[in-house]
C-alpha cells in the first residue's frame, strides 16, 4: 500500500524507465542493466510537489519516465533561479549519488511525473560489475561541467536578450518539430516559469517576446512557441541585439 500519492510506487523493471536507451548506461552489459532495473523504485510526483531541496542528503539519482522537473537554486535574495527544465528520459542528481554529499539544487515536478529512483548501493554494485559504465558516468559529468559553465556564463556575462535567445534555442532544438510556420516548440512554460529559467522579471520578459513576434522572429500561441527564426535568434544569443 502506498504512503502517500508521492510515495515510492513500485520495484523493478517493469515500472522503471526504458534504462537500455539511456546515454549513461550505453553498451552497458544487459545483465548489469537489468539488474539496476530489477532494484529500482519508481515515485510518483504530483504537479508542484518537491523531489529535493537545497541542503538535502543525496542518495539516489533519477531518470524521467514521464513528466517535467524543474531543477532550481536560492539567490542571494532568497528568490528561487530556475536552473534547467527536465523532461523524459533526463538524467539527475547524479553527483549527489555519487560523492555522498547534500544536494546544491532543489528539484520539483512542473507536471505529475513518474520518476525511475537509482540508489547509490546499486549504482556502485554496477559500476564494480562493469569498467564502461564507469566511463559513461566520466562522460556525463564532463557534460554537466561544460553545461554549469555556460550556465554561469550567461548570468554573469550575457544580458537579457541573449539568455532568452540561447533557451529559446535550445527548446526549439530539443523540443521542437518543424512545421510549415516554423519550428513548434512542444515544451509549452508559462511565462512565470520562462521568467525564472532567464533570470528576468515577467514584465520583461513579455515585452521582448511581443516585440521578437512583432519582428517575426517567433510567435505566440496558447502558452506555446513557434520560432520562425532560428538563424536570427541563435546570432541574439551569440552577440545580442
């Protein structure tokens, strides 16, 4: 019987996410793979609810089976900067599993969301069965490495206009289709939540929105996004307006 709604809801790998399409766990020898699966728990999170916070032991890390979480720290103001925007087959909060220490981001889901729970024991188990999930895991913290310093790159150097440029060109990249009209962002945020993500105030936010749809470089529809000008938003996001 479940604790709660967000309790962990089951065990194995019938429950889990698809662990064989995953980059960390590539030419993983199956047995290993399914014996990660076979130990671990899916938990559900309903929208708005808390995973980890800042300052949280880590113990675990975390595939998305189906949802969105949203990855965030405390400024020095005490409001709260969205990091990055997860979605399905996303790995996190590996480096907490990994050295023991308590969690420098909080986590919380956007939408209900399944989430796949890998415990430290088990990844270990794995990592002493199998020498190239050990270079994966090298490969994916270099990734992080590379990804925290454009991260900080854009706070500290970048203004406004070329942060929203460089998210709106990663959203159009990894959750866009092409259409006829352009390229249809399917990752649908709120403004709120898109203010967050680019260190802006709502009010700024929506009045370069309006004037890049005014410029046609993209529009706006029912919460959604359709870049028509993906070349002119990635120069925004390399030199600025």
């Amino acid at each position: 019987m479940a604790e709660t709604r967000s309790s962990i809801a089951a065990t194995g790998a019938d429950k889990s996410a698809n662990l064989e399409a995953l980059d960390i766990f590539k030419a993983i020898d199956p047995p290993t793979v399914e014996q990660i699966a076979r130990k671990a728990q899916t938990r559900i999170l309903e929208k708005g609810e808390l995973l980890f916070n800042v300052g949280d032991v880590s113990d675990a890390l975390y595939v998305i089976a189906d949802g969105r979480i949203r990855i965030w720290a405390v400024s020095a103001a005490g409001a709260e900067v969205t990091l990055n925007v997860l979605t399905n087959g996303a790995v996190f909060g590996e480096i907490g599993m990994l050295d023991g220490g308590v969690r420098t981001a909080g986590a919380s889901a956007m939408l209900r969301t399944r989430l796949t729970s890998i415990a430290r024991r088990t990844f270990y188990e794995a990592l002493d069965r199998d020498p190239r999930l050990v270079r994966n895991v090298i490969g994916l913290l270099c990734m992080r490495l590379r990804w925290t310093s454009a991260r900080m790159e854009d706070a500290t150097l970048r203004q406004a206009p070329q942060r929203l440029a460089r998210i709106l060109g990663h959203l159009a990249r990894d959750h866009g289709k092409a259409t006829p009209k352009g390229v249809e962002v399917a990752l649908k945020l709120t403004q709120s939540e898109m203010a967050q993500w680019t260190a802006m105030s709502r009010e700024g936010l929506n009045k370069l929105l309006n004037r890049w749809a005014e410029e046609r470089l993209l529009t706006q529809d029912r919460g959604g996004l359709i870049v028509h000008d993906l070349e002119r938003i990635d120069d925004i996001a390399e030199f600025g307006e």
